[in-house]
C-alpha cells in the first residue's frame, strides 16, 4: 500500500459507520443482493446483514481499527485490529466492491 492509496467509499463507510454506531450509513454501504460472510456463517441480503450487524457488529459495540490493506484481482483484503464486547484481535476482511457499493465481504482470520 503507498500513500496515495485510499479504501473505496463503501468500504471506508463499512467502518466509520461502525466506530460512530451508524447503522443507517453502515447499510448503505451494501448492495441490495451482498453477501456477508463470517467465518463460514453467511448472510445474503441488507436485511440479513442488518442482523449480523446487531448481533456480531454494532451490537457488541465492536471498533476498528485499520491496520492495512492490498488489492488483489478486484478484492481489498483489509487487515484490522478489533476491539469491543464481542471479538476482540486481528483479522482481515476481504470486500467485493460493485456498482460503488459492498457485493460481498469473507470474514477470515
């Protein structure tokens, strides 16, 4: 990553929106149809994401911090330092980014 390198909008909103408790901005980062998978736990649709957010997400009140990221064929693989009542560690994200707005996200470690 250089300097001059800057995480899409959608993905930047993914996690502002959650270190300020947004839910609203946070939905509006994903397509109607994204995916979102967590460790093998997937949720298809904003509504289905939207229950993975309270549960997993805004709801344990969970803060990110970004550590990081590359571009490989289409997909930023985000590295992260979490903290919250929920999980707490690193990890990486991978994002999908389509139309401007989040078609997919795999949770890994």
């Amino acid at each position: 990553m250089t300097g001059s390198e800057t995480l899409p909008p959608a993905i930047a909103h993914f996690f502002d929106a959650t270190n300020h408790a947004d839910r609203e901005r946070f939905l509006s980062a994903f397509a109607a149809d994204a995916v979102l998978d967590d460790w093998g736990h997937t949720y298809t649709g904003r509504d289905e994401v939207a229950r993975w957010n309270e549960t997993d997400n805004m709801g344990v009140q969970s803060h990110f911090e970004v550590t990081g990221f590359t571009v490989h064929n289409g997909i930023y693989a985000v590295s992260i330092q979490v903290t919250g009542n929920g999980f707490n560690g690193g990890g990486t994200m991978a994002f999908t980014i389509v139309d401007d707005l989040i078609s997919r996200v795999d949770i890994t470690g």
